[in-house]
C-alpha cells in the first residue's frame, strides 16, 4: 500500500477513526493489526520475515537482560545479528555478493558461472531489521527490554515508518505506543499540514523531475553534456524530494494518530560542508551508524589515521546499505572520502563571511551533485560515461532533451518554480517552524496557500493514482 494511493486514502481515515474512539488498551492492538495489513498489502508472504526478525530480537533482548556471564550475552547478541543480517543478506545481497565472487574468481583464470536467485527484495526489510538491531544492542549495553511481544512487534511494525524510515530507537517510540494519550486538534491540523507538504514534493516535483530523469539514464548515447548535466540536477532534486516527502508524510500520519517521530531532514542542500550535510540528510540512518558503526570502531577518540579509517568503513558500509551495486559503495565511499579530506583541511571552526559561506553551500551542492550520478547509474560505466560526456560534450540543450524529455519551456517554468519554492521552504525552516509560521499567518494568506498547494498535488497525481517511492527498493 502506498501513501500516495486510493486504497491509503480509505485506510488511513478508518484507522485514524478507530483508534480515536476505542480505549487506550485497545490501541496498541489496533495499530498492530493495521501495521501488518498495511505491509501484507505488497507481498503477504513476506510478513514471515518481518515476524522472524520481531521474534527472534524480541527473546534474545529477553535472555540478555536476564543474564549476567557478559559472555553469553556476547553470544546471543551475535546469534541475533547472524540471524536478523542473514535474512536481510539472503533477500537483498545474495545475488551481488555471488556475482562478484565469481567476477573475482574470472579474473583470476577460474571460470564459473554465478548463482542467482528470481526473488524480490521484501520492501522496508533494511529498515526494519536495523530497527530491530538497534533494540537489541540497546538491551545489550544496559537498556530495558519490553516485556509485552504484542507491544514490541508494534514498535517494529509502526506503519507509517515500516518500510522507508524514519529508523526509530526504542526510547522515542516504543514508550509513546505504550502512553495513554488523548487527541489534540493541532496536533492532528500539524500533521495534515505536513503530509500535504510531503505530497507537493512526492508529486509536484519528485515524480515530474523522475520523468526526465529516466529518460535521460535510459537513453545515455543519445544525451549531450548539457541534457545529462540537467538529468543530474533533477535527481538531485528528485531523491531529495522522494524521500523527505515521504518521511513527511510518515511523521504527519504518525502525529494523527498522536505520536511523534523523529526529524529525518533538516535542509541537507544548505549544508556548508559534507559533514553537516550528513547531520541534515536521512538523520535517522546517519545517526544509526554513528552510534552503532562508527563509534564501537573507534569514533573519534583514536589517532588521525584511525578516525579517517572508521570514516570510511562507516560510509562504504552506508552507500551498500542503500543498494545491492558497486555504485552505491563508490558513492558511500566518495562521502567518506570528503569528509576526511574535509577534516584534515578546513577549519570547522573557523567563522567564514556571507560570500565565503555562499561559495562553500555551492559547493557542496555541486559535490552532492556529482556523487548522485554514483547513486543513480546502473552501472560504474554508466557513471564514468554520464561524467565524461558532461566535461567533453557540454554544449547546447540538444533536441534529446525537447522532443524526447518533451521539456517544454512552460515545463521547465513550472519545475523551476517548484523547486524555487522548495528552496525557499527549506531556507525558512532554519530558523522557524514554515508550517506554524504560515499557520499564524491571516485566514486569507493562509488559505491561499493551502489551496496552492492541494491544487499542486492534485494536478500533478499521476492517473493511476500511484508512483513508487525511489527508497522503497532499498
């Protein structure tokens, strides 16, 4: 089931109702059941997983906490990650990791064909089995577990973050699942808002810049420098606006129903150096692998060369988290590799006037820019190709990029717009709340503003009333 479909829009409003009018103690209940309606709609069969992981977490979370040989817990800390990764390397990196041992094997005179495997990839199962992890480790290092596995497979199953994050911890969750709570108008007026907002970057921008997008990577011999060069720009707009829109629409669904999640983006293309684009960009991951990654390797307590070490094992582990391709790790790896150069040789402390602060934003939008080619090429070929074309080929808006994009000028008028207003949103957002400032706003404003914005999504919605999320197959 997508946010973005008929059958969410009468979902959401029944759940919305019910759980609103049965007691606390049925809640829980509720939103589990609705959770596993909610998943099964893609793929029944694959619930199985889900409840593997919910179980197997749930019972050694469980026998941790109850023991005290620190070496049995050791153990069946690691029997939960061996089973928890396993499922989450079957289904998603079986196929990459047999394909590369055999082009390892082939270049080394042993010839032998691959082994693959016709299986789809379980949407939402690297988000939730991180989850899961997280919970577990968090027993591990002292935590207390849940008691009640009802309770607990509702805290992993939540659906409005279950399959593209936010990837939320145990303390933010879990108790509000668990507290009695009773319904607040702005609460709930807060979170239409929001989902509104993520819809307008879903289908306003993310869905119409995704058109040219694939065009332009399906077609790559046919593009000039400049139609790739803006095919780069619309993804990064697009991934950007894909998956903050959803996690808009996640945590504004979840504040209907009373609870909140935490932020997943904070203006990431605003950011003055990559380390703080990593401190807006899909916060919930970036601060997963701090916590669970990065520092258990040393973090920053360790020599120079040690910290760059952790750097960018952690940013190789993230880019193949997001995908089962050699491009997804370059890409991680790219990131890492900037961070440490850019913690060897600029000074983070030193304050930078207004022109220098421009010119470093630009810079890391153009970096950002440049690693997404990475990120969205199917192949490392493909990736050089698009690079070397821009630098060699870098003329004028071929015909590729009217008749086939069909990028028309009044097209180009309405993206811009868009994306101006995105832009503009994001600026805003650094120093207020834009929903609650606009909220504060006269009745006429306000209003002109919300009916701009339901007009934006319901002109763009595409006829089938659907459009994947590009984070979903992650």
């Amino acid at each position: 089931m997508l946010f973005n479909s008929i059958a969410f829009a009468i979902f959401l409003p029944v759940v919305f109702a019910i759980y609103w009018l049965v007691p606390h103690k049925f809640r829980w209940p509720l939103l589990l059941i609705a959770s596993y309606y909610f998943y099964m709609s893609w793929n029944p069969k694959y619930v199985v997983l889900i409840l593997i992981t919910t179980i197997t977490s749930f019972f050694s979370a469980k026998l941790i906490a109850r023991q005290q040989n620190i070496i049995i817990k050791k153990i069946i800390l690691i029997f939960t990650c061996v089973i928890c990764l396993g499922v989450l390397l079957f289904f998603k990196y079986f196929n990459f990791i047999s394909e590369s041992v055999v082009t390892l094997l082939n270049a080394i005179s042993l010839p032998i064909s691959p082994i693959t495997l016709n299986i789809l990839l379980p949407v939402g199962i690297s988000f939730y089995t991180f989850q899961t992890l997280s919970y577990v480790i968090d027993v591990y290092r002292g935590g207390e577990p849940e008691n009640n596995l009802g309770v607990y497979a509702t805290f992993i199953s939540f659906f409005p973050q279950l399959v593209a994050g936010p990837i939320e911890r145990t303390g933010n969750l879990l108790p509000q699942i668990k507290s009695e709570k009773s319904f607040n108008y702005d609460t709930a007026s807060y979170g239409l808002k929001l989902m509104a907002w993520g819809f307008f970057k879903k289908l306003a921008i993310a869905d119409v810049t995704a058109k040219y997008v694939d065009a332009a990577y399906n077609s790559l011999l046919t593009c000039t420098g400049f139609d790739l060069l803006i095919a780069i720009f619309f993804f990064t707009i697009q991934i950007y606006c894909d998956f903050s829109g959803y996690s808009d629409i996640a945590i504004g669904t979840a504040k209907l129903l009373g609870i909140n999640l935490m932020t997943n983006f904070k203006s990431p293309y605003l950011s003055k150096s990559i380390k703080e684009f990593w401190s807006r960009w899909h916060i919930s991951l970036s601060t997963w692998f701090r916590d669970y990654v990065y520092i258990p390797l040393g973090g920053n307590r360790c020599s120079k060369i040690k910290r760059d070490r952790n750097l960018i094992i952690t940013f190789l582990i993230s880019g193949l988290w997001h995908g089962a391709n050699w491009t997804f790790v370059i890409w991680g790896g790219i990131h890492g590799i900037a961070q440490v150069l850019e913690n060897r040789f600029v000074c983070a402390n030193k304050k930078f006037s207004k022109p220098v602060n421009i010119i470093k934003l630009l810079t890391v939008f153009a970096f950002c820019n440049l690693a997404w080619v990475f990120f969205r090429a199917q192949t490392l070929n493909d990736a050089i190709f698009v690079i070397e074309t821009i630098i060699m080929d870098l003329k004028t808006p071929s015909l590729f990029l009217y008749n086939t994009l069909g990028l028309e000028k009044i097209n180009l008028v309405f993206i811009l717009f868009s994306i101006l207003v995105l832009f503009i949103y994001d600026y805003l957002s650094l120093s207020r709340d834009v929903i609650k400032w606009i909220s504060s706003k006269g009745i006429v404003l306000r209003w002109i503003i919300y009916l701009m914005l339901i007009w934006s999504i319901l002109f763009y919605m595409p006829p089938s009333g659907t459009s994947e999320f590009v984070y979903f197959q992650f």
